[in-house]
C-alpha cells in the first residue's frame, strides 16, 4: 500500500481520533511537533513515490484546495468535517485521489487540522484509494525543468484571473475588527470584507487580512472603516492575487502528475474551477468531474448512504467497480452529448440511470422467487414425511441412519443441482454494469432497517 509508512507514524503516535490527535498536539513539545512533521512528511514522500506506477485513468484526481479542506475557515475541526464530500465523491468514482497535504513550516493549527482530515479518510487510505503528497514541489533538475513551462502559463494565468475577480467583487474596509479586543485585530493587520457574486458559491462574505504595509497605508488613506474601497484600487493592489495562489498551486501539482498519469482536477469551488480552466483548458472533463461530484450530494442513494457502509461495498465488490463507474460516465456523457436541454444530475439519474437500476432489480426479485417457488412445490411434501421419518429412523437405526433417509427422501442431489443453477443465473446479473450499484442500495437499505 503506498501509505504505509505514514499510517505506521499515525498509529504509533496514537494519532487516529480527533480527540486524541487534540491531546497530542496540546502535550507535545516543540521539538515533539517538529520531529512528528518530519516523519509525516517523510510518509507522504514515500506515498508520492508510488504515483509513476499508476496507470493512466480519467478517473485519477488531484483533490484541489477546497474540497480537501484548505480554503476558509482554518479550525482543524471544521476542516475535518469539510472532507467528507471528498471521501464520498472518491469512494464512488475515484481510482486514485492525490490529497496535497502536511507543509514542512506549516503552523501547530495547520498540522492539527492536516491529521484530523487523514483520520477522516483513513479508510480510502486504507483502499489505497486517496493518496497522501507533500504540499511542497520537488525542484531537482528533472522536476524544475518540466515545471518551468507550466510555471511560466501559470503566472500569466494568475495575473488575468486576479484581475477578472477585481472587477467583479465588492470590498469595504471592515468595522468589525477595529476594536483592539477583537480576534483579529493587530495593529499592522487591516481586515478586509469580501463580497462575491452569487455564481461563486461562496459565504458571503468573506474577511481577508492583510499585512502588507503599503497596502494598508492605502487601504486607510481611501476608505474609512464600512467604507467600499474603489474598484480601480482593488485591482491596483493585487489583493485579489490571494484567492487565486492556491488553485494556481494545484496546477503546478497537476502539471507535475500528469507526467506519469491523466490526474483530473477536482473541487467544488466554482471559482478554483474556473481559474483551473484558464490555465489547463480541459473544461469537457472538468464539466464532467463537476457532474459527477454534484450526483454525489444531488441522488438521494448517493448522498443517504453512510461512508463506512459505501467503503464495506467498495471494498467487498471491487472487481465489479470499473464497469459501473465507466456505465455511469457513459450516462453522463451521453447527456452532455444533448446540447439542447442542460439536465441537472439527479436528471440524469432519474432518466438514465434509475430505470436501468430498477429493470436489475426487477430481474433480480423475478429470479429468488422463482427459485422459492420451485423448491417448496418440489420438496415440500417430501418435507412432511422426512419430518415423520426423522423421529421414527433416529431411534431405529441412530442418526446417522437417520441422515441418510433424510438425504434419500428430499433428494438432496436435485436440490444441489437447482442450487447450482440458481446460483449461475444470479451471476448473470454481475455482469450487468449496474450491479454495483444495486449492492450499494441494497446495503443502504439494509441500514435503514437494521
């Protein structure tokens, strides 16, 4: 398994739940954190080796800075809980997940929530499904030659989305900080209000700090506390170069992987898509990761079914994986293909897929009872009398003479043998791309009941 190494540093720092990786944090020396990032750090070099083995795929991700827990809000907990539209999204379609993660002088808050979110997919780690890498670049010669192209697209890049986004944001010098008690008041900090237009999905608003001491001489020269800080100085001051460094970074990372494999770009932010388009210019897949990504929380068997239930069905029926996953992308595709009417992925599913499903299981329920009403027409009489039998030959001739009438009576040959072809005629249904998907319901449904 390519995590290996850095699961054996979890597990032998006791690292595995939240509460104990809080304890550990808390009690840990200086030197105790440092040395725990390095060995984490050395598990995801050792992770990141394995990627030239992979075979390319459509279906190999980099997890990009939003759904990984990198963006907003910094509290290890809430960025924990931010991972789990990754897992679902990786358990249902995901071969390999490359989860950027652990910086060498990341700060003890960072490090806290990175262990938090490695605890939350610790099963696809386990599934070798998610795998771990340095949130550095390696810049040896045969690294930083292959980059320098992709770093060069990258920097024009940034400077057109920074410039976009200045033009299409508001900005007010906020008033919520400026008392001193505040939490984030400094005196060389100024904190800025961001308000984003409704296509961005994202909270509204949001606060940037910002300690750069020519920009906050500026910032208060034009505008007082609640003010809006004019458009034309938005853009003159590269605030908005900011939001767009991380899904930057994840393009150098994609530039870098896709040298061994096709690594698809995957967030559920639509501003990091729409900067990653600008730069890698793969919109078709990276409409269709978006489809897909949107089904996982949009079909209620998708969004209702729990993680561990969706890793036991993964786990379990891995041979069966590939066909539905590539039925399922068929589906998608063959929508996209309909350029007239946008359907939304639940419509997708309820027209393409579900139909599809529900024919499996009709086939499925038509086979048991069939299967049940043979054996009780053919071996119930017999059944009566073996139950009479039984009584009388196991004190007659003892039990092993007893068995013996039991197996003559019911026929236990015919019995096999239309076991057996029961059991040929439930294959078939495997082969059916769906089947997998008809496991996964069925599991779901037995949770419910249970």
């Amino acid at each position: 398994m390519p995590a290996d190494e850095l699961i054996e540093t979890i597990e032998s720092h006791g690292l595995v739940t939240r509460e104990g990786i809080s304890r550990y944090i808390k009690n840990a020396s200086a030197k105790g954190i440092e040395e725990l990032r390095v060995e984490l750090h050395d598990g995801c070099q050792a992770s990141k080796a394995s990627i030239r083995g992979y075979q390319p795929t459509i279906f190999n991700y980099v997890a990009g800075a939003s759904i990984r827990g990198q963006s907003h809000c910094i509290e290890p907990e809430c960025r924990a809980n931010r991972v789990a539209e990754l897992a679902r999204f990786s358990l249902l379609y995901a071969e390999k997940v490359m989860l950027p993660i652990v910086a060498h002088e990341s700060d003890v808050l960072s490090l806290e929530g990175d262990l938090m979110i490695l605890s939350e997919l610790r099963p696809l780690l386990d599934l070798g499904i998610v795998v771990p890498v340095p949130m550095e670049l390696c810049l040896c010669a045969e690294c930083a030659s292959r980059l320098e192209p992709v770093r060069e697209a990258m920097v024009r890049a940034v400077e057109r989305a920074a410039d976009d986004l200045s033009a299409e944001v508001t900005i007010r010098r906020s008033a919520d900080f400026d008392n001193p008690s505040g939490p984030l008041w400094h005196e060389d900090t100024c904190v800025l209000q961001v308000n984003w237009p409704e296509k961005y999905d994202l909270p509204e608003p949001t606060f940037l700090a910002v300690r750069n001491p020519a920009v906050i001489a500026r910032v208060r020269e034009l505008a007082d506390p609640g003010q809006k800080l004019p458009q034309v100085e938005v853009r003159r001051s590269g605030l908005m170069v900011h939001y767009v460094r991380r899904p930057a970074w994840d393009y150098l990372v994609h530039g870098v992987a896709s040298s061994a494999a096709e690594w698809s770009y995957l967030s559920d932010s639509t501003l990091e898509i729409g900067i990653f388009h600008s730069l890698a210019h793969r919109e078709r897949q990276d409409d269709m990761n978006q489809r897909l990504a949107s089904m996982a929380h949009e079909v209620p068997l998708f969004s209702g079914i729990s993680l561990e239930t969706l890793a036991a069905v993964r786990r379990q029926e891995g041979d069966l994986f590939a066909g539905y996953r590539h039925a399922l992308n068929e589906a998608i595709s063959e929508a996209s293909r309909d350029t007239q009417n946008h359907r939304s992925s639940r419509e997708i599913y309820n027209d393409i897929v579900a139909p599809r499903l529900g024919a499996l299981e009709v086939r499925q329920k038509t086979l048991r009872e069939r299967f049940a009403k043979n054996v009780a027409l053919t071996y119930l009489p017999s059944l009566v009398t073996v139950g009479i039998g039984v009584f009388a030959g196991a004190f007659s001739v003892g039990l092993g003479g007893a068995v013996a009438r039991l197996i003559e009576a019911f026929g236990l040959g015919a019995f096999c043998n239309q076991l057996i072809q029961h059991g040929s005629a439930a294959d078939s249904l495997k082969t059916d791309p769906f089947y997998f998907l008809l496991r996964l319901k069925t599991a779901h449904e037995r949770d419910h009941e249970a």
